[in-house]
C-alpha cells in the first residue's frame, strides 16, 4: 500500500501534462520564466515556435493551421484575413490575456521642445510626424511589413493623417501622407525585442522609440539607458495589443481552458505585470505606480485588407526608394500679378512649415524631399532643383516663387510638355525615385501646342517618364474640362482651388506620387 501510494496520488490529483505547439509573436519571448511556472504548477508544456506578430498572422491559413495555439501581440490581422476568406472556415477562439499600447518614447528634451510648439502642450502624432519632416526627429521604430508594433504605429499616424478619428478606409490612404513622418525612421528591427537592444547601442543618435509602453518600462527598470526616455501617450490616440491567445486545434480545448484559466488568475497576472510590464486584464489587479498613467484614445484597426497593404506598400516605397521628388510648373503669366502670385507664396510658405494645422504637418516639405519649380508663361522662364536639407534650401525655393518675372501668354500645354521632358532626365538619373508633376495655372492656354498636341505626344511617351502623374490646380479663369483631361491622361486629377484657398489644393495632392 505504501508503495502503490505515491502513484495513485499523482493520478487522482494531478491533471495529465500535456505539450500544446503555439505560434507566438516574438514579444512573448520575456513570458519564459511564467512558462516554466506554468508547467510544474498544471503540466501544461508550451513548446513556443517565435514570429514577428504580422509573419505569424501571414502563416495562420484557415482550415490548415500547423499548431494548437497562436498567442500573438494582437488578432486583428488574424481578422483580416478570415475576413478575406470569406469567413469559410470558423474564426479561432479568442481570449484576451494582457495589454500595452504602443507609444513613443522620447528624451525629455526632445518631448520638451515638441510641448513647446503646442498651444495645449499635448504631443500628437501629428506634432512627431511634423519634427520628423523638419529634421528635428530622428526615431526607432520596428518594421511593418513583420512586426505587431511598427503595424500599430503606421496606423496610428496614418489615421491622424486622415483626421476622421475612424476607421481607416481606403480613400484616406489613397495618398501617402506619410513620407515626413518616414524621413526620420532612422533605425528599424525585425522585432520590438531586437529594436530595444539596438536603441540602446545607438541611443546618442536617436531622438525617439516607437514601441510597446511595456517595452519602454523594461528598458527603463534595465538602466541601460544614459537618458530615461519620456513615455508619451499620443494625444491623437493609439492602438493597443491585447496579445489573445487563440484556439487553432478545438481537439485541445480541454487544455486551453485550463491555460486561460491559469493566465488570467490573479495571482498569475499580477505576476505578469511584474516581469513583463504590460497592464493586467483582471481590473481587480492594483496597477504598479508605473501602469496607473490613462492610455488615452484608442484607434480602430483598419477593417479591410486593402487598406493595410496600402499603408505597409507605402512604408515599403520609402524605405526602398527614399524621399521622392516633385516638379512644380507654375503659371507665371500676367494674370497671377497680385492676388494670384500672393496666394502661391503663402502656399509655399505653409509647404515649408508655417502652416501649424493638423494636415499642414502631415503635406509639408520633409528632409530629402528633391523640389523642382519650373516658371512658364509663353515658355519656361526659369527651372531650379532644391533637396530640403535645411533651412536655407527652403528660402530658395520661397525666392523663385518670390519672382515677379512674369510674361505675356501662356503656353501651358508646352509648359507641360518641356516639364516632361525635365522628368525624362530626372529618371534617366535614378529610376528609382518617385516623380510627379503639379501643375498650377490660373488661365487659358492662348500659346504653344495645344492639348491635343500635347495628349498626342504624352501618348507617344515610353519608358519610366510614361508613368509620372500630373494634378493639376485650377485657379482663378483656368480651364476645368482641359486640366481635367491632361491630368487623366497621365493617371493624376484635377484639384479646383477656385473657391477655396489654394494652399488647400495643393494640400490635397501631397504624397500622390507614381
């Protein structure tokens, strides 16, 4: 009996181990030590295989998952993709087991100085987006195309781009608002685990991290830092990772519910709130003093896959392409003496940083931005190229337009025609660079080719030059119905700026590039 005992108790009382297969995002690595606690205390053995979150999702084909669980950062591209499936097959189990949003941190200096440019001293995506275009900014932040947190990021400022306050749609990135926000990504990872470790070996060069705020407080505790980064909390919101666990195998439920019921004890969560930093679900657990700080706005994830890919093909052009390039034609005909020629300076001026609105930040020159103005009446009266490095390429590009060099006619159809012509050039020397065209006029072509001239040779055009796009601005008597078919012709649109101030307009072009 005595030797019989032993076993008949481990039967009865002990639950049977048992090895469940996760796909997990690799944020989850800190969890080990809790993994090992897990395993003594209910037999259940994790066998952990680690992805960037987005990878993970990309893997997680309905009807043929290879693992029992998926315990990833955040399911909402999980979603997406069931979505795109037509909802086939049934959407795995879901259970929420901690949080973090992802937010910046910043050296105090640096968050400092943003306050400053604020009337509320409240920092928001648009203020990082707009210190980023200037050169003030430089940042780390973790890839996109694989990683939970640099997805969470892009939406964030994409959706304070769009100002809607909603969900994403794809009319709101139809446009890449985003390029001055990109020109200070200086440092990037393929998770927020190696991003962390990076930040640290170059935190002299950097201004900023973009990361979960539980990363951010475990670099903190660390002391690996010279300077504690400032976890700012964007006043424009930000998206929070729930990190669900998800049931792939239903054969395993029995052992799912024993794991949720394990993860989210009190005991367990607190715990995790200790080792991990991320905020506990049970609202019964008291917040260490550093998670007691509100989180703010929560944002909406974009509900359709178009609109991500849209969002990550942007990021994608930038980081491969670098900043892109914009020809400017200008009409600088008789017509634009006086109110015509102020209103095109206070357009640049806003351009170069004096329009302090929410969408002024997001469409203003950035660092290595090329800018090219080309002024025409009856034929082009001056071409300069300036890259915005500083501030003094800004004062010339302002000094062209400051020109009161005007002529007689106006040939905009053979303006448009040379401003090709230019273009051809510019992408004989890097193919690789996006171009597009902006033409401005505010009257009727009465000299040159005619459109019909110019639409016959844009269609004889071949190489890379065929694909740049022309928005045309409307002002003041300016043709809408010709303006309107150059500008299809070439895959671009007209802007009407006849009823609306034209800094507006050109506005709504910036980042519509090939």
């Amino acid at each position: 009996m005595l030797l019989l005992a032993p076993g008949t108790a481990c039967t009865s009382d002990s639950p049977r181990p048992v090895t469940l297969r996760v796909l997990a995002g690799t944020e989850l690595a800190d969890m080990a030590p809790l993994l090992d606690e897990l395993r003594h205390q209910t037999g259940i053995r994790l066998e952990m295989e680690y992805r960037g979150t987005v990878d993970a999702s990309r893997e997680l084909t309905p009807g043929s998952y290879r693992h029992d669980l998926a315990w990833l950062a955040s399911d909402r591209y999980v979603e997406l993709r069931h979505k795109a499936a037509g909802g086939a097959a049934e959407r795995p189990l879901a259970t929420t087991i901690m949080r973090s949003p992802v937010v910046i941190g910043m050296k105090p200096r640096t968050a400092q100085r943003l306050r400053a440019r604020t009337p509320d001293r409240q920092i928001s995506w648009a203020d990082v987006a707009d210190a980023a275009a200037d050169g003030s900014l430089t940042f780390a932040m973790a890839d996109p195309r694989h990683t939970n947190s640099g997805l969470a990021a892009l939406v964030g400022v994409a959706t304070a781009a769009a100002g809607t306050g909603g969900v994403l749609r794809p009319a709101d990135v139809s446009c890449d608002r985003l390029r001055g926000f990109f020109s200070g990504h200086t440092l990037t990872e393929g998770s927020s685990e190696r991003l962390g470790e990076s930040f640290v070996r170059r935190q002299g060069e950097l201004d900023a991290l973009i990361t979960y705020e539980s990363e951010l407080l475990t670099l903190k505790r660390a002391g690996v830092l010279r300077t504690p980064l400032e976890i700012v909390y964007p006043q424009d919101g930000m998206l929070l990772s729930d990190y669900p666990l998800l049931l792939l195998d239903p054969g395993k439920r029995a052992a799912y519910d024993r794991l949720v019921e394990w993860l989210r004890s009190r005991p367990v969560q607190e715990r995790i709130m200790e080792r991990t930093q991320r905020r506990p679900i049970d609202p019964a657990v008291p917040r260490s003093p550093a998670l007691r700080e509100p989180i703010g706005n929560a944002l909406y994830f974009p509900g359709r896959q178009e609109v991500v890919d849209r969002l990550v093909a942007s990021y994608d052009t930038a980081r491969r392409a670098g900043p892109a390039r914009v020809l400017f034609l200008l009409d600088f005909s008789g017509s634009m003496r006086g109110a015509g020629i102020r209103a095109l300076r206070t357009t640049f001026d806003g351009l170069s940083g004096a329009d302090d609105s929410r969408t002024g930040k997001f469409a203003r020159f950035h660092r290595g931005e090329t800018l090219t103005v080309l002024r025409f009446g009856g034929k082009v009266l001056e071409r300069r190229t300036v890259t915005y490095r500083g501030e003094r390429d800004l004062e010339r590009l302002r000094s062209l337009v400051a020109s009161e060099g005007f002529d007689t006619t106006t040939a905009i159809w053979s303006g448009l025609d040379a401003a090709y012509r230019t273009a051809a050039g510019m992408l004989r020397e890097d193919p690789a660079r996006p171009l597009s065209i902006v033409l401005m006029t505010d009257g009727r072509n009465n000299a040159g080719m005619s459109l019909d001239a110019f639409l016959r040779a844009q269609r004889a055009r071949t190489g890379p030059v065929a694909s740049v796009r022309t928005y045309a601005v409307r002002y003041g008597e300016a043709d809408a119905d010709e303006l309107g078919r150059a500008a299809r012709a070439t895959g671009g649109r007209l802007l009407d700026a006849t009823e609306r101030p034209l800094l507006d307009a050109f506005k709504e072009m910036r980042g519509c590039v090939q």
